[in-house]
C-alpha cells in the first residue's frame, strides 16, 4: 500500500488562506460564491488580418521576431506571423522567463487587447502561453475573478473548480416555487457561471441579466430576507418595558410649543407611541428630510418612558449637533419639571460627575449625549428607550451598547436618518425595522433656491455674502478641507477665513472645523447663534443639527467634491426662518461626468427622497445603509434598485420558507452568510 501523499508546508497554505479571507473566503464553499467580474474569450482565435482595435482576442502564430530594445524606453518587442499577416506584441515590464518564452521560433497563443500603433496594429503586454503539439483551445469562456496580491487567476480557478466538485451544490429552493419564478436550478446556474459554454452570450454574462445570475441574485436576496425576518421574531422574543402613553408630559409639551405638529409627525408619534406601549423592544426607524422636525417626535417618545419613571437617553454623532439636541430638548422640558443630563467628551472631570450622578441617581431621566453616553461609567439601569440620531453614522457595537446598559428587560430602539432611504433599500436592507417616514415639512419653511457658480466668479459670491449680511442676515461658507493638498488643490477652511476676514472687514467672521478643541467649537457657534457672528466659515462639522434661522445664505466650496447626500444636508442648513433663503454651490472645472450629475440633482429638485434616488443610482447602497453591516458587504450581486422584481419575490417567499422550510432556510443562510447574519440583528 503506498503512502499518503505529504501535507503542503503549513506556512504555504496558511499564507493562501491569509489572501482568500482577504477575498471573505472562509470556507471551501465559500468559493462557490466567489463569481466571475468579467469573462475572456480564449475559445476561439481570430487571424490576424482580421484583426480590429479596441477588442480583447485570441491570436496564435510563430515567432518571427524578439528584440530587447532601449529607445525610447527599455522594451520587448514581437513580430508574431500566422497565415494571413504579423502583429506586434510589446512589454514594457518583463522578466528574463517571459524573453526566453517568446524566443524567434517559438509557437506561441496571446490573448490582450488590439490597439493601433505606430508600425500598425499591436497589443501590449498580452496573455501568452507555449503551445506544444496537438494543444486544443479550451472548452468554456474563461472566468476573470475578484483577487488579491498572490493569488494568481490560475490559482482561483483550480480552487473553484475543485470546489465545484466537491461542495454540496443541493437547490434550496423548492422545485414548484423555482418554477413559478422561471429560474434555472442551482448547480445549472453555479457551472454556467464558473464554466460557460462557448456559445454563452457574453453581454448578458457581463451585464449580469442572464438567467443563471437572476437565481444568484434571488438566493442571496432570499437568504437576507429570511435573516432579517428571524432576526425581526428574535427580537420580539425579548422582553421590554411596556409604556402604556398617559400622555400628561406629552399634552403639557404640545401645549407649551409655538408650533402645531405636521400629519406625518403626528402619524409617526401615534406608531411610536403604540410601538412603546408593547412587551417586547421597539426598533423601528424615523426618517425624514432635512428640517421635517425628528427632534420633537423623539422628545415625546422620550417623555412616554419619563412618564413610567424610566429614562430615555440620546445619542447623536457629533458633539455640534449633540449640544443642539441638548439645549433644544432642555428648552420644552425644563419647564415641566424635568431635568436633563448632558454627557460630551470635553467636559470637565467636575460637570461630566456631576452628570453620571444625576443619572445613576435617576434624577435626570433624560440623558443626551455623543459616544460619552455609552463608556461603562454611565450608569443608565431604567433606560426604556434609547434614540440614536444619524444611526448610519454609528456601528453595530456602538448601538448595541446602549441596549446593553440594562439588565433583563431590553430598552426600546428609536433610529433617526435625515438622509431619506430609498424604497428599494428599506426593503432590503432595512426589511427587519419598522419605519415611520416624515413626509411633509413644518409649515414656515421657506423654499430655498439653489444656484450653481463658477469659481472664475467667486467676488460676485463674496460680494452677494457681504450685501447678505449687512441686511441683517447670516451666511455659511462651507470648505471641505482644513490643511493644503496638493493633489486636490481645494481652498481650506484656513485660507479661506482669512482671505474672506481680510476682504469682508465690515463683518465678523468666524471659523470652525474638526479640529478645534470642543469648547472653542462650541463658543464659536454660541457667537454665530446670537448673530455676534455674520459669516461662519466652516467644514461639515455643521452638516447636521445647526439650526440658526437667522441663516439665509449657504456657500459650499469645490462643491464638484461633496457627495449628494451631504449637498442636501447642508443646504438644509438655510431655509429654517421666514426669509428667502439661497445655497450657492461654486464649482471648479474641469467636472468629472459624475460630479456634472450630482451638481445637476442638487440644482433640479430640494425633494430630500428623489436626491436619495438618484444618489443611490451615482453612488450604490453605502452611504444608506452606513455601519449597519460592520464592514461586511451582505448584497455582493444583487441590486436592490435594478433588481427590484426579486426583492419583492424574495420578500414574499422569506415568510412561507420560515413557516413551511425552516431546516432548508437554515441551510440557505449558511451558505450565503456563514456566522455574518448576526450583524444584521444590530
């Protein structure tokens, strides 16, 4: 009996399995799911003659020609000969072994791209491959895969291949449903894709709307329904305190206001309040556009826990518009006898005590804060409910450790987005909240008209800024960098202080970024508030939460530069009083395509929920969605708008496999996430 062959080197294989979990490939099956970019030709060779530019092709022929030449520049040059003419190959960049292969005489395959050149058609640095006697061309298209340093094409491809032999390649979805949705079966799709046939049509392989990639797409869709779902009935498993609205802080509020709340306020409070009244933990996800008044929903579901002698915390991202909460929320409830702690990381050791006690004392029942609220000094043992306000901004730990300040019992969970998220994306990625959506703004709001500048006419800007301010009024000028760069050549917030402070000396200016100590931050924006500030230059630090009605001018610099999203936001920065209110976005030319697109979607609409569509289109699902996948990437192939069709299959589906499959919907998530479905239930 012949031995075993000997194990590979433990340092070999753990390096490949170093560079495959660089790739999220964890397990054999793992590789299955890793699918081809793009696909090459290499199934057929065209001669040479025949031969057009700007196309990827297979030649063959013999080498009639290699010479290392060095002018104008060190290079290989071949002059490869078939039946019908000669073709150039060139490299730029090679290694003795690629010289010795492509020796005058040698028989030889190239696969690259055909480009016109000096001495005629010629392709550069080129696939090549020896052939020997008798070689065949292969039999399936050639699979181009996602890779990392190390891991060659060749490599993943025998990896995969292998793996396609040897994991369970079972169909999870029922036979009669599979056909009700005209989807081929599993293996069929998975070898279609790994291993196409030749006469497989490329485009509909490369623009991922062939049959085997729609039952891809469905099963990835499927599996993340069904997680969310599970992780939806988890949930409710637990616990909560049930807070039954009374409704006495509330009507002492509502009556205190100068304002009547909207329909979509008071339809959302009314969800809340039903959602807080239940035994089990509330999450569910408020979402409105810039300005459609969050704050005063969230302040009376925080009031519905005081009223049960529970506390009700609220975290917020940044400490500008954690202090804006704060000192809003502190306004309506101190005069109903209500105390409110304020926790920042730059207070003082004395006042951030101070606070802790009047907490773990349970005589503030309020707490609002940034991530202060959540260090394990804060002592939060009755929270009913916790609001997290820009929850994007957060990752899953940070939002869990709120929940996890309390023994037993869970708190209630209330997200707030002013960045409006897409439909498409509700359903998939955000299928296992409740939503509440604040659909119409306050009355009051003044329209705000956008113009777009060129910076070649930056003093009529400034001289607007100036006309603005000696009116009565305020202006933003918002720079997105604070130090020089080179590379991107944008003013900063520096210059531009001193260069707007020198040119505008009838107004004081201000400055505020990131990197000023908060207490400095804070005193700046104090200024600007009492209007003992005109013109506030600043970064996105005042993206979200500053709210100054006096403010009736927006200026954003290199606005080519800024997201869609953050140009919505901060142009909701003006427009909050009963002046008619202006966002000026100057521009640098050349503008990129996509920079041309966005500056056109700020400029055509100020509807909060169609700029979330088409930024989704420019942009993917990211910025939505934000930490709430931890790094991992949950939707690799399928497109929640694009594929719009099978989310709602998928959705509708997810409930009957719960109820009718359980073993085969547990099989599902463990092909597609392993252990990463649990970052969904955050």
């Amino acid at each position: 009996m012949s031995a075993p062959p000997p194990a590979p080197p433990a340092r070999k294989t753990s390096a490949l399995q170093g560079r495959l979990a660089k790739l999220g490939i964890a397990r054999e099956a793992d590789l299955l799911l890793h699918l081809p970019l793009r696909y090459e030709d290499e199934t057929r060779l065209v001669p040479i003659a025949e031969l057009k530019p700007g196309a990827p092709v297979q030649v063959a022929g013999v080498v009639e020609h290699a010479e290392v030449t060095f002018r104008p520049r060190r290079q290989l040059v071949v002059r490869l000969r078939d039946d019908t003419g000669v073709l150039t190959l060139r490299y730029l960049n090679f290694y003795p072994s690629v010289v010795k292969q492509l020796e005058t005489g040698a028989r030889i395959r190239a696969f690259g791209e055909v480009r016109g050149g000096f001495w005629g058609e010629e392709m550069v640095h080129p696939r090549t491959q020896t052939l020997a006697e008798g070689s065949e061309l292969p039999a399936a298209l050639t699979p181009v895969y996602p890779t990392t340093a190390g891991l060659a094409q060749s490599a993943l491809r025998k990896l995969i291949s292998r793996a396609l032999e040897r994991c369970d390649l079972a169909d999870h979805l029922p036979d009669d449903w599979r056909k009700a949705l005209r989807l081929p079966g599993w293996e069929r799709s998975l070898r279609h894709l790994h291993q196409p046939p030749p006469d497989a049509s490329l485009s509909a392989l490369d623009e991922r709307n062939h049959p085997a990639w729609r039952r891809i797409k469905f099963d990835e869709l499927l599996a993340q329904q069904i997680s969310l779902r599970r992780a939806y009935a988890e949930r409710r498993q637990h616990r909560a305190p049930s807070l039954l609205p009374s409704g006495k802080l509330a009507q002492g509020l509502l009556a205190a206001l100068p304002f009547a709340l909207t329909g979509a306020q008071r339809r959302a409070v009314n969800e809340i309040a039903q959602d807080l009244a239940q035994p089990h933990p509330m999450q569910r996800l408020l979402q409105g556009d810039v300005g459609s008044g969050k704050t005063i929903v969230a302040a009376l579901a925080m009031l519905q826990a005081a009223e049960h002698g529970y506390q009700a915390a609220l975290m917020a991202p940044t400490e500008i518009l954690a202090e804006q909460h704060y000192r809003k929320l502190a306004g309506w409830l101190a005069p109903l006898g209500l105390q409110v702690a304020w926790l920042s990381g730059s207070q003082k050791k004395r006042e951030r005590e101070a606070n802790r006690a009047l907490l773990a004392s349970g005589e503030a029942l309020l707490a609002v804060g940034t991530h202060a609220l959540i260090e394990d000094d804060v002592l939060l043992t009755r929270l009913g409910i916790a609001v997290v306000d820009e929850q994007h901004r957060f990752g899953v730990r940070q939002r869990l450790a709120l929940r996890e300040k309390v023994d037993g019992a869970l708190p209630h969970m209330l997200m707030m987005s002013a960045t409006p998220i897409p439909r498409t994306l509700a359903m998939s990625y955000m299928a296992d909240l409740d939503v509440s959506v604040l659909d119409e703004l306050p009355p009051g709001r003044t329209p705000i008209m956008t113009r777009l500048v060129s910076d070649a006419r930056r003093d009529e800007v400034i001289a607007r800024v100036r006309d603005a301010c000696l009116e009565g009024r305020q202006a933003y000028w918002v720079c997105p960098l604070i130090e020089e760069s080179e590379s991107l050549q944008l003013q900063t917030a520096q210059d531009t202080f001193e260069r707007l402070t020198a040119e505008l000396p009838e107004l004081k200016v201000g400055l505020v970024h990131g990197r000023l100590k908060p207490a400095e931050k804070a005193a700046v924006m104090e200024a600007f508030l009492r209007n003992e500030v005109q013109l506030l230059v600043a970064t996105t630090v005042i993206e979200v939460g500053v709210d100054v009605p006096n403010a009736s001018l927006m200026v954003i610099e290199h606005a080519e530069r800024f997201g869609l999203a953050q140009l919505h936001q901060l142009r909701g920065r003006v427009g909050r009083g009963a002046a008619a209110s202006s966002c000026v976005l100057i521009y640098a030319q050349p503008l990129s395509q996509n920079g041309r697109e966005r500056l056109k979607a700020i400029y055509e609409t100020t509807d909060g929920f169609e700029i979330a569509r088409r930024d989704l289109q420019l942009r993917g699902p990211g910025e939505f969605i934000g930490a709430r996948q931890s790094g991992a990437q949950l939707l690799r192939y399928a497109d929640p708008d694009a594929d719009i069709d099978l989310v709602e299959k998928a959705q509708e589906l997810a409930a009957r496999m719960l109820a009718e499959h359980p073993g085969t919907a547990e099989r599902l998530l463990e092909r597609w996430f392993g252990g990463r479905a649990e970052l969904l239930k955050a």
